[in-house]
C-alpha cells in the first residue's frame, strides 16, 4: 500500500515576491528530483512549478518517506532557505485531497484565471519530466495520466474556457490607457520565449512604428522578430533600446532583476521623462520593483494582469460550477478504480480463505450425516457459501469504499485473518 | 437686467448639465442611469443656456456675449459646454463631464448670482472689449487644462495603483490616455496662455491709458491682479514642460490644478470687485 503526499504554495497563499524565491527553472528541476531520490530512494516525485505555483507530489510506502514535515524540509534546504519562511506560504495534503487538487489544478480550477490552458501543459510536462526520470511508478503514474485526461474532458464538456481575457489583452488594454497613438510607438520584447511571443502577438496588432526582440540568444530573437516585423537585437545594447522603447515586454530567464532603479532612472532621463510602460511577466522578475515608483514609469507584473483577468471569472459561474461537479466525479472514479486495484487481491484471498474453510466444515460435517440425499448436500454446502458471502459483503464493502483512507483497515484485515498485504 | 424667464432658463440648464455630470458620475462609479442619457443632457443644457445668453442679449439690445458680468459667465458656461460636446462627439472622455459639468454649473451660479445680486455692465470701449475676450477665453482654456489635469492625475494614480493592490483595475476608455489628457492640457495651456497674456497686456494698458482711478493707485495689489499673475506665472510653468521634462506627467497635472484654482479664485476676486472695477 502506498500513500500520496504534496505541498505546494500559489498566487492566494504567497506573493510573488515569495514565490520567485521558491520557484524552479527547469535545470533546477531535474537536479532536484535527482536529490530527492537519492534522499527518498523508495518514493515517487512529481515537481510542478510555473509562476503561479510551486507543487510537490510524493508517493511513498505506508511507513515510508518522505512525510510532510520531510518535503517541506527538502524545498527549504534546496533553495537554502530557511523552514519557517516556506512554511509559512504552504499547503498541505494527503491522500484523496492530493487527487483532488491535483485534478483541481489541471483543470485550472485552482488557477488565478479559470479556463486558462497553461497549467494543463505544465501538469504535463512535469509529469513527463519526472517519468523522463523514472520518478514515477505505481501511484503517481495513473494519478498524473487520469489528472490530465480529466482536465481535457472538463474543459471540453464544460464552456470554461470561454470569455476569458487573456494576460497580452490586458497588457494591451493598460497599453491603451497610457498612450493614444502607437503609430509613433517601439516595444522592447527582453526575451523571445513563449510568453514573449504570446504577448507581442497583441502588441503588433496595434501596428507599432517599431519592435525589437532582445535576446542573448541571437537565433531565436531573429526568429521572433521576423514572425512580427521586428528587429532582433543584443543583450549588450539593451540601455539603448531601452531609452528608445515606449513598451517593453520582459521574460527572460535570468535569476536575478535585469533592470534596477538606478539604471531605470539613467534610461528616464534619456527619454526626456516621457512615459514607459513596462511589462515584467517573467518569474523570478526581471525589472525590480522600485522601478515603478519612478515617475511616468507604469510597471506590471504577472500578478498584476492575472487579477484582471482573474475578474471575469465571476462572469462564468456556472461553467465553474459544472467544472468542479465533474471534476469531484472524476477524483471518485480515480480513487474507485485505484482502491480496487490495491485491495482487489487481498480481498480475493480473504473470500478464497473464508470459501475453503466454510467447505472444509461442511466436509466435515456431511461426513457425519451419510444419510443425506445429493440434493440435500448441495443445499448445505449452498448455504456455508451464502453465509460467508454474507458476512464478508459489508466489511469488503467498507474497504471499498473506503478510497485512499482504506489502509487501516487493509492492515487490520490482513493482521486478523492472516493473509499476504 | 435678468427677467425671470432667464432666471428660468438658467435654472433648467444648471439642472440639465447637473444631470449630466451626475450620470457621468455614476459611470464612473459602474452604475448606469439609464433615463438620463448624457448626449442627451448635454444638448438640452446647451440650448438652454444659448437661448439665455440670446434672449438676454435680446433684453439688452446689445448683441455683445461679454457685455455685464452675467452674460460674461454665461458665455464662459457655454463655451466650456460646447468645448465638452466636442470632445464627446469626436473622440470621447466619458468622464470629462464628471469634472466640467460642475465647473459649468458653477459659473452659470455665479452668473445667477452676480448678475441678479450685484449686475454690473462692462465698458464698451476697445481696450476693455479686447481685454475682455483674451482674459475671458485665456481663463476659460485654464479652467480646461485644470480639468484634463485632474483626469490625468486620477488616471495616473490608479494606474499605478494597480501594483500596490489599492485599487481596482481602470477600466479602458473612462478616462481617455494619459497622452491625450497630456495633449490636450498642453494645447489648452498653449492657447489659454497665449490669450490671457494679452489679456493681461491690454489690462495694463487700459489702466495706464485711463489712469488708476476706476481701481485705486495701488491696483497692482488687487486680489484680481494678483491672482491673475499667480495664475499666469503657472500656467508658465507648465507651458514650459518641453524644456523641463521632469515636469511631465503628475506634477504638470498638479500645477494645471493649482492653475484651475486660482483661475476660479480671479473670477470670483473680478466679480466681487467695486463697481466699475470689473471691466
């Protein structure tokens, strides 16, 4: 038998200001759940970590590690922080509470803007990741597998994802709200990944004068650029472009801000004061947050959009509603089918056991009764059968029904009628 | 001087511009009034205050807008009415009426009051005529300048008050871009400034030519002249944004604010004047 733990912190339980201390980039990711099997040799891991959230799911034996105390302490000692400051942001659960946040998240029901298709990617690739790294087996295996085919079928049997504002519109509408004309506009994009891409979609709609894609890779900025009219441009220039940009779009990867306020303020100055809207959707951020307290200086980051679109979810109630009745329905035939599947052997030997013992007896007894015609044995032996079948059917109904919970009574069963867990 | 038929159509003009800038308001706030629509109101205050200022300038026989000091508020009121509906109908600022509609509605009461209280017919004569117009339509594209300055100033502010988690998020096209409150607080500084020196040029001209005596030998120290200067040197300032840019932005709004401010405060200072002081 196994049991399933996780925690995890998100956009309600800690700011991004935490959060960017907790997150892993995809290299850290990898080396630790290499750490973390070297330390929980027996256990399964799943890491998710996007810019919302930052989740660890565990699979261990019974008496096994880690608990929840042990991954707790595996996060803080990764990032070298101290216990308490990450406990303080986390949540916690075990068992069918795991599978159903998980099928929760997915479905993006957990998310800052429901409907959103991001996380179910992210769901994926972690999960790939760690099965990549043959981190996965007997539980987190179907759970990640039934988590994200059910999130699929939420999103296609409900209209959640309709309606929704994504983050480039909203960057684009506060956009709209500094600057009237962006004819005589540049957008500065720092960075050509995804999210670059997603959000400069927007942005060249509104037929700018002019976008560079800045990057250190000079390749993939050169690709971005060209997809929308654009120049690419060196990291090693980036005070000039920036002076010169009246939209800047920053999602880079590094570890550490990228624009600070003294820089900023040297960057003012040579665009005379005029307006700069900048956009910081990279986690951890890349233009720290004194810069916005500069003046004619607009900065939003991540958490900024997502509460704005996060305020049209009110306008989906309903599909939120059916979302989560299904998702409920799915977390039951998740840990139906699991339970099954872990106590359907012990439950086959408790019946096997209890059937040989009943005809044992019965054997036993016909042997003192010769007089017996072959109908009237049929009907004792029917009814030893009938009696133990009716004995066990509600402590194998209990067990069955008992879903992740159902391990002490497993180990009482196995324990009182002596059969192999 | 003012029948009560004016008196009348003042009234109902304040009330419709009154509606106006509440329904704005409450735009402003989410809430929709559906009964009042602001073209709406806007039109019937315009109308009606046009046909005061014609119907008094009928009863005057003077076909003259800045000919006493009632119909000199009144004009002011229409042309800041007339300045809203042109926005609205070409490029809308739904919450421009927020702020101009009581601005409106103040100066058709100080109109109501002054010029049923303390009437007081302006001098025909050239000085006073060009001195008039210039200082009428500079402190009316102050008054413009102050009120875009404090849409610029809420705009900004929740703008950037996104990032504090104060306030909740601005909605697009309530308060028009910050370039454009920019834009036009500059060009109506631009204008008003350019107006309003002159205004103040033929004002001193006018005293010297006709000696200090309609407003005393030390006239320079009059809450009119004063306030009339403060007013000017800040509109200066602003003015000179493009040579200054850290000026730009909220401190330009700021000032254009404290411009609107003392703009008012000299109306009510050249109202409140002696007799003959005024014009």
């Amino acid at each position: 038998m196994q049991r399933l733990v996780m925690i995890g912190m998100n956009h309600s339980t800690a700011p991004l200001a935490v959060r960017e201390k907790i997150a892993f980039s995809n290299t850290q990711r990898e080396l630790a759940l290499g750490q973390f099997r070297e330390k929980f040799p027996e256990a399964e891991a799943v890491l998710v970590s996007t810019c919302n959230r930052v989740e660890l799911y565990a699979a261990r034996p019974v008496h096994g590690r880690p608990r929840i105390d042990d991954l707790v302490a595996f996060v803080a000692a990764f990032h070298d922080l101290p216990e308490s400051e990450v406990k303080a942001h986390i949540y916690e659960r075990s068992n069918r509470a795991v599978a159903e946040h998980l099928f929760t998240v997915a479905s993006s029901l957990d998310s800052l803007v429901v409907g959103e298709t991001q996380i179910l990617g992210q769901i994926r690739d972690a999960y790939e990741v760690s099965k990549k790294l043959g981190m996965v087996g007997n539980l987190l295996n179907p759970l990640f597998q039934r988590a994200i085919a059910a999130a699929r079928d939420v999103m296609a049997a409900t209209r959640l994802t309709e309606g929704r504002r994504s983050i480039a519109s909203i960057a684009v509408e506060y956009a709209r709200q500094i600057f009237e004309n962006f004819r005589d506009k540049t957008v500065l994009s720092i960075g050509a990944g995804k999210m670059s891409s997603l959000v400069l979609q927007h942005f060249s709609e509104l037929q700018v004068k002019r976008l560079v894609v800045c990057n250190r890779d000079q390749t993939r900025a050169q690709a971005l650029a060209s997809r929308f009219g654009g120049v690419a441009a060196r990291m090693d220039d980036l005070m000039q472009h920036l002076a010169e940009a009246d939209i800047v779009i920053s999602s880079t990867a590094s570890p550490a801000p990228i624009i600070t306020p003294t820089m900023f303020e040297q960057v003012m100055k040579q665009r005379r004061w005029r307006p700069s809207f900048l956009v910081d959707i990279a986690l951890p951020r890349d233009i720290d947050e004194a810069v916005g307290d500069l003046e004619n200086v607009y900065l939003y980051n991540i958490d900024d959009l997502q509460e704005v679109a996060a305020a049209t979810d009110s306008n989906r109630r309903e599909a939120v509603q059916s979302a989560r009745e299904l998702v409920l329905k799915q977390v039951d035939e998740f840990v139906t089918w699991h339970t099954a599947r872990e106590v359907g052997p012990l439950i086959e030997q408790l019946f096997s056991r209890s059937h040989n013992m009943a005809r044992d007896e019965v054997q036993r007894t016909l042997k003192k009764l010769p007089d017996l015609s072959a109908e009237q044995r049929q009907h004792v032996e029917e009814l030893a059968r009938r009696i133990v079948n009716k004995l066990l059917n509600d402590p194998v109904q209990a067990i069955r029904e008992s879903g992740t919970e159902a391990s002490p009574f497993v180990r009482a069963l196995a324990k009182m009628f002596r059969l192999r867990s | 001087m003012v029948s009560s038929v004016q008196i009348l159509l003042l009234v109902l003009s304040i009330l419709a511009y009154l509606a106006g800038g509440l329904s704005a308001m409450a735009a402003l706030v989410g809430k929709k009034i559906p009964v009042i629509s602001r073209p709406v109101t806007l039109c019937v205050g315009l109308v009606m205050s046009l046909t005061l200022l014609l119907l008094h300038c009928a009863s005057t026989g003077l076909w003259q807008p800045l000919q006493n000091n009632f119909s000199a508020m009144v004009t002011m009121a229409v042309l800041l009415a007339a300045f809203v509906a042109y926005i609205q109908f070409r490029r809308p600022v739904p919450s421009l009426e927020w702020l101009a509609m009581p601005v409106v509605v103040l100066l058709l009461l100080m109109a109501g009051h002054f010029g049923t209280a303390k009437p007081e017919q302006y001098l025909p004569n050239a000085y006073s005529v060009v001195h008039r117009v210039t200082s009428y339509l500079g402190a009316l594209s102050f008054l413009i300048s102050g009120v875009t300055g404090i849409l610029y100033l809420i705009s900004a502010q929740n703008l950037r008050g996104r990032k504090k988690g104060g306030h909740a998020p601005p909605r697009p096209g309530v308060f028009g871009s910050l370039e454009r409150l920019e834009h036009l607080t500059y060009s109506s500084v631009t204008f008003g400034f350019a107006l309003f020196t002159l205004g103040l040029i033929t004002g001193f001209v006018w005293i010297h030519h006709e000696g200090a005596g309609r407003m005393g030998a030390s006239w320079y120290l009059s809450a009119k002249v004063i306030l009339a200067l403060a007013a000017w040197a800040i509109f200066a300032v602003v003015l000179h944004t493009p040579i200054a840019p850290r000026l730009r932005g909220r401190k330009n709004a700021i000032l254009s604010i404290v411009g609107l401010v003392l703009t008012l405060a000299t109306m009510v200072a050249v109202l409140l004047m002696p007799a003959g002081g005024a014009s």
